[in-house]
C-alpha cells in the first residue's frame, strides 16, 4: 500500500515542484534516517531534523502509520509504504510536490520479512529508498533487484543491513564513510549508506543519533557531466563488442577451414 498525500492549501505545499533540472545550481540535499519503530524517533524528532538539515527529500525506514502527521506539523508531501503485515515501513518527505508518486517495488523476501523498495522518479535521476534484509546474501540479492528497476542515474540510500562491499555493479559508494548504527551498543556498523550511478556526491556527513540506534545521512546530489560516468559504459560497450567480433571470427574459423 503506497499513501500518498494530497495536496493542502498552505503555501508550502501548493508550490510547484522542484525537479533537478530546474537547480542546475545546486545540487540535491536528501538525508535518510531509520527512526526504529516505536521506541525511537518520533514525529517531533522528525520535525527537529526537518527544520535543522532543510532537506530537498527525506528518506525513513521502521516509519510507522504515526509520523504521517508530520504533515499535520510542517506541511509538504508524504508517501508511506508499510512492509507486508509488519506496522512500519518506508516513508518519503518532501517539502514540495513529488514529481512523479514514489512507486512500490516487492524485493526477494527472506524467512520472516516481506521487504518492498520506494522508488522516485526526479526526472533528471532516480532515487531508491531501502530497507534490506539481514541476510547477507539475500540483502545484495534485493539490491540487484531495485538496480533493474532504476533509471541510468540514480541513487540508493537507506540502511543497507550490508556488512562489507555492496558491489553493485556500475554504482559508486558516495556517501559518509562513518559508522551509523552501534550493535548492542558495542560494535559500529556502517548500515546506512548511499550508492549512486551516473551522479555526483558533492558533500556528506553523518548527523547526531537522536533517539533512534542509526544516525541520519545526509547527501548533496547532482548528474554528473556528461563526459564523467557515461564516458566509461561507453568503453565497456566498446570492449564488448571487439569481443563479441573477436569470437565470431573465431566461431566462423573454426567452420570454415583454411584449404
């Protein structure tokens, strides 16, 4: 089940919505926090962290029915997607219209929870908002799934549950590089991550804990140029094909003998 928000009357939210192209000149501010359901962030720790980073979109994972009155609070436009027969899900935030209605994607399910993705088309680039299983060969197996639904640029940010390389192929790990979640309390973990393709990071930081047990991310984002990522899928096409010709000739060699 996706919620999406109508429209109110304020006039934050009655603005149009801001997509990439129309701020070439800055870049893309998205902070992403796992508020961890019920005994962490509630909707006034939320509202705190809205009015402190000002971001462009806000990404939660363990988001209840509950913070869907963070429109009530700040206004804006809010989507939740609870995971199957669980009582929270992914949530998306934005102080603007959302351009395009996040989309739901179903992600390989594991042995106890039914995981879903949120996917945001930005226009110029797409953003995922993940929540992954534990298991660690089961979580890079959800990641290659979200990889085929995404645009040629795009972003993969929430808590990852990934312990080691992601390694998702075409995908650079953009964001901080410091721990945010603490195993009981004793062992740092850098869950919460932020992998892109076809775009430039251009800051990170990792924000204050809060009541939750994983601290808030925070990424700039923008497309990169032109002559930046594309540059390098063109050369691997390029290896491919010599490759595919070089095999042929031998395939056709090996038919046809000389004499």
């Amino acid at each position: 089940m996706n919620s999406f928000a109508p429209p109110d009357r304020s006039g934050l939210a009655s603005a149009l919505p801001i997509r990439p192209t129309e701020r070439a000149h800055a870049p893309f501010k998205i902070v992403s926090w796992n508020l961890l359901r019920r005994t962490g962030a509630a909707v006034d720790d939320v509202v705190a962290l809205v009015a402190r980073e000002k971001p462009d979109l806000l990404l939660m994972q363990e988001a209840t029915r509950g913070i869907g009155f963070l429109r009530d609070r700040i206004g804006g436009h809010y989507a939740w997607a609870p995971l199957p027969g669980r009582i929270h899900g992914l949530a998306m935030w934005s102080p603007t219209p959302f351009p395009n209605a996040p989309r739901v994607i179903t992600l390989p399910a594991g042995a106890v929870v039914h995981r879903v993705c949120q996917v945001l088309d930005l226009g110029e680039f797409g953003i995922a908002n993940v929540h992954l299983s534990h298991g660690q060969m089961l979580n890079r197996r959800q990641l290659r799934c979200i990889v085929g639904e995404l645009p040629p640029r795009a972003a993969v940010l929430g808590d990852y549950n990934i312990v080691g390389p992601a390694l998702i192929p075409g995908f650079r790990d953009v964001g901080p590089r410091r721990p945010t979640h603490a195993m009981v309390d004793v062992l740092p973990l850098r869950l919460d991550r932020c992998r892109a393709r076809g775009l430039i990071c251009h800051e990170h930081a990792v924000l204050p804990r809060g009541p939750s047990d994983h601290r808030p991310i925070v990424v700039h984002l923008g497309p990169a140029p032109e002559s930046h990522a594309p540059a390098r899928f063109k050369g691997m096409a390029a290896a491919v094909a010599r490759l595919r010709r070089a095999d042929g000739s031998a395939r056709r060699a090996r038919r046809d003998p000389p004499g």
